[in-house]
C-alpha cells in the first residue's frame, strides 16, 4: 500500500484527490497538511487529521503529492529534499528562474512535475507543437486559455507549456489570451490561422476528475523512479 500525503489538502484539487484515492486498492491517503489558521485544519481527513505542519509527517509517507500554492513550495524545497520521498507537484505560477531551481530537486529525489495531469491536455500540447512543426511560416498561432475566476496565474501553466512545445518547434512567437470567469474548470484553444482556413484545437475539464486520473498515473509511476526530474510525457510513455 502506497502512504500518500497531500500538500494542499484542504484546497480543491487536493480534495478532489484525496476522495478519489480512496476508491484506489493500493494506495491510501495517511495525513492531509495544510499551512496554518486554514480553516481546513484540525477537521476530519479519512482516518487522520489534516496538521499544519510538513516536517511532523513527512517521513511517514511514501509519496507526496503537492497542490498548493508557489510560496509554500518554495518554502518547503529545503524540507522535501531533506525528507527523500518522491515527490509529485501540480502548482503552476513559478516564476523562470524559480522554476529552474526547482527543477534542482531531481538532483535529490523523483521529482515529477507537470502543470496539468490530464492525458488529453498533455496530448493537446504534444499535438499543437507537432501541427506548428509541419504547417507553412505564415500561418499565425493564437493560445486562448479560460479557467475560473479564483485561478491566480495566468496564462496558466498549461498554456506556458503550450507556448514551449510551439516556439521550440516553430521558432516564433506564440500570443496567449486568457479569461478568467464563473467556475470553468479549465479550457485550452491552439487556434492556427491560415490563408482561406482556421485550425483549431480544444481541450476541455468537465471537472478536476480529469486531472486526479494522471496524478494517480503519477503516483504509480514516480515511487518506482530514481531521484530525477520527470514531466507527464515520462508517464505517458510507460503506459
């Protein structure tokens, strides 16, 4: 049985994956920790209690699993790779030079990040960098990302993602608008304008139950893994 413990547990998709583990047969949810006064703290989580503090469970899991917040994983860097447990990270918003130390981590532990742990999206993004590959140089590219209106980043780290996989394969600048609004879980458009014709593709979350079956993927994969940096396409390609 694989001992997980969710950073962000009282948050949304830290519940949303707490509930689905439970569904699971081989892995359970042992500590839920969340940063201090947030309500969530000292209220029933499963069989245990959410505690405000990493360092006090941290050797008691197996795999950690993050959906937090930038400041708090920035905090806890030192006390993760101190702890030696896998780690598994979905919080976006890091600014390049963050984002780069982060990376770091991969020197100490399996570290596997991604922005987005839904197999379409990560299938989206792959898609709009090899379309952007094979189209002519005047076609123009347009990002259009929507997620709900209490999301603090953007463009999300889906869509900075996107820009990478494009601008690699294409070499040009790629423009992202982004729509906060409502609850919209989250929706990514790669639109590709040409001469007489539109090209568009979408990826929608219909709930974040879309994302919870790659964090699981994930899990599975990210405790069987030497320490490293590893993203979602590591993933994919063991399934």
């Amino acid at each position: 049985m694989i001992g997980i413990i969710i950073i962000g547990a009282g948050g949304r998709m830290g519940n949303v994956v707490a509930q689905e583990i439970k569904e699971t047969n081989d892995m359970a949810v042992i500590y839920g920790v969340e940063k201090e006064g947030h309500p969530a703290v000292g209220s029933p989580f499963g069989k245990n209690l959410i505690v405000d503090k990493l360092e006090k469970v941290i050797r008691e899991g197996d795999v950690v699993v993050d959906f937090s917040e930038r400041e708090a994983v920035l905090s806890n860097r030192e006390m993760l790779i101190q702890g030696g447990k896998p780690y598994l990270c979905g919080v976006t918003g890091f600014r390049e030079e963050e984002f780069k130390d982060l990376k770091e981590m991969g020197r100490h532990i399996p570290f596997l990040y991604s922005p987005n742990f839904s197999f379409g999206a990560n299938l989206l993004i792959r898609s709009g960098g090899e379309i952007a590959r094979f189209l002519p140089e005047d076609y123009e590219i347009k990002i259009i990302e929507t997620h709900h209106r209490m999301k603090k980043d953007a463009p999300s780290g889906t869509a900075k993602r996107l820009v990478t996989e494009i601008e690699e394969k294409r070499g040009k600048k790629v423009e992202v608008f982004s729509l906060r609004a409502g609850e919209i879980v989250g929706e990514h458009r790669v639109i590709f304008f040409g001469p007489g014709e539109v090209l568009e593709i979408t990826h929608s979350a219909l709930s974040r139950k879309a994302f919870v079956r790659g964090v699981l993927a994930g899990i599975r994969f990210i405790i069987n893994q030497p320490r490293g940096f590893y993203t979602f396409d590591d993933v994919i390609k063991k399934i």
